[in-house]
C-alpha cells in the first residue's frame, strides 16, 4: 500500500503536478508514512529522476522547473514532521553566480538538483563577491562551495573565490565545485577548483558523492 | 565586388570574391580598446575602419523610461528598464498572472508615440551606400514574454498555463509588427537585412524543448520574417547556444541567414551545419568567443577564418560567435579576424 502511493507522489511530481503532490503527501502522511519515506522515495527520487532526463536531454528547463515546484510544495509539508524527527541533510552547499555575472538559471538548477539530493542549499544569487562566498560557507559550516559563471570577463573571479578561501586558510574545508558555458575540465585543474559539471544533474551526484566519501 | 552585392551573393549561395564580414555590436566596455587600437573617436568611424560589410542601425526609441527599443517594457513598473539589470529571471508585473483579465493593468507602450521617423532615416543614411545596411531590430518576443512573468514563471506557464503565456506574447507581437512597420516605412530603400531574435539555446542543448520552440517561438518567428520580407528585406535571425534541433524549423519560417554559430556549443560545428543545411540556409559567425578570441593568438583567429572559409565558400558571413564583444577580446584579434576574411579568392588551409 505504501509503496503505490509514494510511486504516485514521484509521478505527479514528475509532471510538474504541484497540487496532486500536495494532496498526495498530506494522504501519506495520515497513513501514518515516515515523513524521510515520503521525501526520499517519493519526492527527491522522483526529482533525481527527471534530473537523468534532463542531463539527457530528454526534457528541458521547462519540465525540471515544475517538477522542482512540486517537489517543493511537497517538502514544505514534510519540513515540520522532519524537523520534529530531528533529520540532518546529507550536506550542505553554498551556491551562487560569481562577481559581475547576472546569469542565474543554471545555477538555480544546480541548487534544485542540489536540494533533490538531500542538500540543504544556501542561494547567495547572483554577482556575488568573494568574500561573500568564504564567509556564508564558514557561517553555515557548509561542505560545498558551488559557482557559476556564464562569461569568460567572469571566470577569473572563481580564482579570486579560491585565493580567498586560501588566504584564510580554509581551501581544504571545503568542496568547490564550478560550472557553467565556458567554464571547462582545464579550467578547473587551472584554478585549483575540485570538480567541474556540465550540468546540473552531475553536479548535484558529484556533490553527494564527494561528501559521503569525505564524511567516510 | 562591393559589400552588398557579396552579402546578397552570400545570402543566395552563389561564388563571392571572399566572404563577407560582420564586426557585431561590441559591449559599451570593449568599445574604447578597439577605438583606441584603430585610432578613431567613435562606434560609427570604427563600423568603417575595420573594413566592415555592414553598417548597423538600431530602431529609435525614446519613452519617458527607456531609450531603447529592446528595453520598452516597464515589466517591473518602477520607471527603471536599465538594460544591465534586466536579467529575466526576476520576477515580472505577470508573475502571479493566471488570466487574461489581470494582464489588463499594464500600460502597453505605443511604439508611433516613441519612434521618431526623421530619426530612423537620419540613421540609415549615416550608412555607407556601398555597405550593407542592417537592422538590428531584435524584437525578442520570447525573451520580453520571459521577463515579463520572470524567465522560470514563464518556461513554467509554457506547461502549466500555456494560454496565459500566449496572451502576453501576442501583445508584444503586435508592438514590434508594429514598431517595425515604422522603421520600414521610414527607411524604405535604404535597408538591406534586419537581425531579430531570442536566445533560446544552452551550451548543451536547448533551454525548451523543440516542440515547444516550435509552438511558442516559432509562430512569432513566421510573422516576423513574412513582415520583413514584404518589404524586401533579408531576414538574420539570432539564437545564442546551441539550436541546432530547431535549425529546420526557422529555415521553414524563412529565415535567410542563421546567427551567430555558437562554435563551441554542442551541435553547432561548421563543418556539420554545412553538411546538413549548408543548402537551404546561410550562416553569420563561428569565430568563438568563449576561447579563440580571448585567448588565442592573431595566428590562430587566422587559422581560424581560413577553415570557415574553406567550409563555407559562400553562405557564410564570418563574424564572432557572439555579437557582443567583450573587454576580454585583444583587438589584434578583431584586426586578424578581418583581415583574414578580407584577402581575395579561394583560401586553402595551409
Ligand atoms: C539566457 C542568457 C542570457 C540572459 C540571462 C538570463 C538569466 N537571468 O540567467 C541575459 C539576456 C540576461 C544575458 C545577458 C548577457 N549575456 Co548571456 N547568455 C544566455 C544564454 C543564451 C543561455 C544561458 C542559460 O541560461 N542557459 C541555460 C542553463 C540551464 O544552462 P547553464 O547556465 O549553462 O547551466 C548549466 C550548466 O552550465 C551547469 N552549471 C551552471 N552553473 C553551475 C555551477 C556549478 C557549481 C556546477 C557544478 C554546474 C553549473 O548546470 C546548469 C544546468 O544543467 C547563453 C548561451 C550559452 N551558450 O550558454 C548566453 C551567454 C552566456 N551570454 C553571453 C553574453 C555575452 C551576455 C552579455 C554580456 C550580453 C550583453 N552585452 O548584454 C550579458 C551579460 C549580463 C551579465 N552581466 O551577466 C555570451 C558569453 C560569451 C563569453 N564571452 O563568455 C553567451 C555564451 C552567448 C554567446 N553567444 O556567446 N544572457
């Protein structure tokens, strides 16, 4: 019985069906289905699921937005009932676009995949200073530090974010990760940054990934 | 051959004396290097020093918020169409849109109050007689539509309420129908080619998927080019990233000329573009700016240039991959660029 209604919840909200997704969670719930159940089985592995599709360009922006939709106005039920259990993240990222760069789409991707796998994200947006970067990461103690750049004017200011991680003496805390058009796999060795994705969906496993390896 | 005849020879596939050239729009910030570097004082002394085929023009347009044309719109209703802070993903006037009726507060500007006809002609005849003269008029329907609800309202809209989205985009269709028809009207017989677009391409792939390209783009597209064409003009229409699934669709709208072959997004290699559609369509760009331009040498812009030209004997008009040339673009790099495509006859690789 469980198991039917959690796979309904993940095909709603593959379809980017926020209010079945809604009703369905709120149902689960008075089934009496553990709340990390729902969120887990039903509603990030439904989001990890258009991800695959998406990386594969199966779907595109449209259909991985409303699906995050969903997947939010499905979290936002759960959030008390996981609070109240007391439930950790698998991790947390700081994620935003770098100094002078407005472009935000793949970053706010990048921080849904994030989400859908099992991040608590913080979203500094866009044009975001260096400095900004090292001090929410050491505030919130996160793993990941994640940034995008859609220019080549602004791809060196990923090196600045790096030389101020290194200036405090930090660098090895965290796991930095950069993306977006032109940034590429030689650009990453270039400026000392861990891992480069090309999209959203391999960032968001790498991410988890590279956590759980460091936490092993 | 003069720069007209090359462009229409271009555009018609047929043998030109060596490709024509466009230098783009280069970024207010990449402009005073490349002033400097030719040794002129302004943007129209430098369209005629690099040896540019084109001499661009842009539509008038003076509100009492915006002065340009791609910027008409007050989506945020605060007075402040700044092109550098329209980043479409903030949230429109439209982002909690659900129907018609609460599209009916906006004021929708009346581009025959804004655009001032004198103006329009004063700007075409800056033009050269011998270049060809080019509208680059946008009207971004799709981009203006996404700002309007805020990009992720709008890409959502397209499937969770398609009609509310439609109903913005016909509104801002018939302001550019409309605008457009002024400027043609006021420089009929001077223009030669308009570029109008919408970005619609990724790095990767598209940003939507084809089909809905082909619904809620497309038909905008048609209207656009059939409104050109009446007037004798040729059609560039420009997409960023990589659009190669929908390059069929905007050869069927009548599109004459593809821009800017985003070199290094995924699809969009000139070889294959020439391969599949080299007979059909023309092409204007595909010298990278994500790499090639930035950071390689005059020596290897050449080398560049001389595999287009070799690619593309004709149907192509070499120019950046993207219009906008950055700070980070030597100008020695825009010079070998141009005189690279500028050497007669037939070139060969080595
Ligand atoms: C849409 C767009 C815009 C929109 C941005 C809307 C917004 N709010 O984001 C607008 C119109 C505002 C815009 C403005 C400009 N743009 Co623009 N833009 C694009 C375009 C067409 C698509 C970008 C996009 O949204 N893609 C969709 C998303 C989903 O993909 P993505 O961003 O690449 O993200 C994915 C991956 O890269 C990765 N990823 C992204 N971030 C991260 C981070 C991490 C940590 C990881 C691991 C992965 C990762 O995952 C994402 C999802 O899979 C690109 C073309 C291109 N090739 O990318 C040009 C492009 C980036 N723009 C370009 C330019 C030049 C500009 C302008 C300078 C133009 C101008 N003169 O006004 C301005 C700059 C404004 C500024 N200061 O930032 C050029 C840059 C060229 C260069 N030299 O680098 C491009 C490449 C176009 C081209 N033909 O060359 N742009």
């Amino acid at each position: 019985m469980a198991a039917a209604i959690i796979e309904e919840i993940s095909e709603f909200l593959q379809k980017g069906r926020a209010k079945n997704v809604k009703k369905l969670v709120e149902e689960a719930l008075a089934q009496g289905i553990d709340a990390q159940e729902i969120l887990n089985e039903g509603l990030l592995s439904g989001m990890m699921i258009v991800g695959g599709k998406f990386k594969r360009n199966e779907v595109f922006v449209p259909e991985v937005l409303v699906a995050a939709r969903a997947m939010n106005a499905g979290v936002a039920i759960l959030e008390p009932h996981l609070v109240a259990a007391g439930n950790e993240p698998m991790g947390k990222a700081v994620i935003g676009t770098v100094k002078g760069d407005l472009h935000d789409i793949g970053k706010n991707l990048v921080a849904m995949m994030m989400k859908a796998a099992g991040f608590e994200v913080y979203d500094l947006g866009v044009d975001v200073e260096a400095e900004t970067f090292v001090e929410k990461a050491e505030e919130v103690g996160a793993d990941v530090i994640g940034m995008s750049a859609l220019l080549t004017t602004t791809m060196p200011n990923m090196q600045s974010v790096i030389d101020a991680l290194n200036a405090k003496g930090v660098r090895e805390k965290y796991i930095v990760m950069i993306g977006g058009a032109p940034v590429t796999e030689s650009f990453k060795e270039q400026i000392g940054a861990d891992y480069y994705t090309a999209d959203a969906t391999s960032a968001a496993e790498v991410a988890k990934a590279a956590v759980e390896a460091k936490k092993a | 051959m003069n720069s007209i005849e090359r462009f229409y020879a271009t555009v018609n596939r047929e043998p030109v004396d060596r490709p024509a050239a466009w230098l783009g729009m280069p970024d207010i910030h990449a402009q005073p290097a490349l002033f400097a570097h030719y040794g002129v004082k302004d943007f129209h002394e430098l369209k005629l020093a690099v040896g540019d085929d084109f001499y661009a023009v842009e539509i008038p347009y003076q509100s009492p918020n915006s002065s340009a044309i791609y910027a008409a719109f007050d989506w945020y209703m605060d007075g402040n169409v700044d092109a550098e802070e329209r980043t479409l993903t903030t949230p429109g006037c439209f982002a909690e849109a659900e129907e018609p009726e609460d599209l009916e507060f906006f004021e929708w500007p009346d581009p025959a109050k804004y655009i001032d006809v004198e103006e329009c002609r004063r700007r075409v005849e800056m033009a050269p007689k011998d270049k060809v003269c080019l509208g680059v008029i946008w009207s971004a329907h799709f981009q203006d539509t996404c700002a309007s609800f805020g990009m992720e309202n709008a890409l959502m809209n397209m499937i969770a309420n398609p009609e509310i989205y439609e109903a913005v985009d016909a509104k801002i269709m018939e302001f550019y129908l409309k605008a457009n028809e002024i400027f043609y009207e006021a420089t009929k017989g001077r223009l030669n080619a308009v570029l109008i677009g919408n970005d619609m391409g990724s790095q990767r792939g598209l940003i939507l998927s084809p089909d809905m390209v082909r619904r809620f783009i497309i038909p905008g597209c048609k209207k656009l080019v059939e409104q050109a064409h009446s007037y004798g003009l040729k059609v560039i229409y420009h997409s960023c990233g990589s659009i190669a699934d929908v390059i069929p669709d905007l050869i069927e709208a009548g599109v004459d000329i593809i821009h800017p072959i985003q070199a290094l997004a995924a699809g969009m290699e000139p070889k294959g573009l020439k391969e599949k559609y080299g007979d059909q369509v023309s092409f204007c760009g595909g010298v990278d700016t994500q790499d090639l331009l930035v950071n390689g040498s005059p020596e290897d812009v050449r080398l560049k240039v001389r595999e287009l030209r070799s690619i593309f004997p004709t149907g192509l008009i070499i120019s950046p991959s993207h219009e906008a040339i950055l700070p980070d673009i030597p100008p020695q790099n825009i010079e070998a660029l141009f005189d690279e495509a500028q050497k007669p006859g037939k070139t060969s690789l080595v």
